[in-house]
C-alpha cells in the first residue's frame, strides 16, 4: 500500500492501488486483520475514485459548443 493519503491520489494512482487491494483480499492469504485494513483502504480508495470521476464528469458537462459543435468555453458548474 503506499503511504499518500488517498485525498491526495490522482484517479489512476487510487485506481491502482485499488486494483491491488482487491486483487490481495481475492487471492484470501492475507490475515484477518490485515483484510480489514486493506477493506478500509479499499473503501477510502474507491470513494476517491468515484469523487474523481463525478468530478471529471462536472467538467465535461460545463464544457459549451458554439453554433458549428465545436468547444467555446466553459459555464461554470454551479450553473448547471
């Protein structure tokens, strides 16, 4: 596991690490207590996922076309 606190993962990086807790709680040779560390840092890893993607989709949404489809800017997301 590595040592940055998820709040400051990129998406990949808290992917990543989520993809090798996962896949240590699967192969099940892991102790007790060490599962229900990785399960909490699992927890932790995936809500950052999932904040960085509805993130990510906030700022698809603001992005605004021109008449020819084409990006002219951004509206800010409190105005969606």
């Amino acid at each position: 596991m590595s040592d940055t606190p998820v709040t400051e993962m990129s998406f990949e990086a808290a992917m990543a690490e989520l993809e090798h807790v996962v896949a240590k709680l699967e192969r099940g040779d892991v102790p007790l207590d060490a599962s229900i560390a990785l399960y909490e840092r699992g927890a932790e890893l995936k809500a950052r996922c999932e904040a960085k993607l509805k993130e990510a989709e906030e700022k698809v949404a603001a992005i605004t076309l021109n008449g020819e489809g084409q990006p002219a800017g951004t509206t800010p997301v409190e105005g969606l």
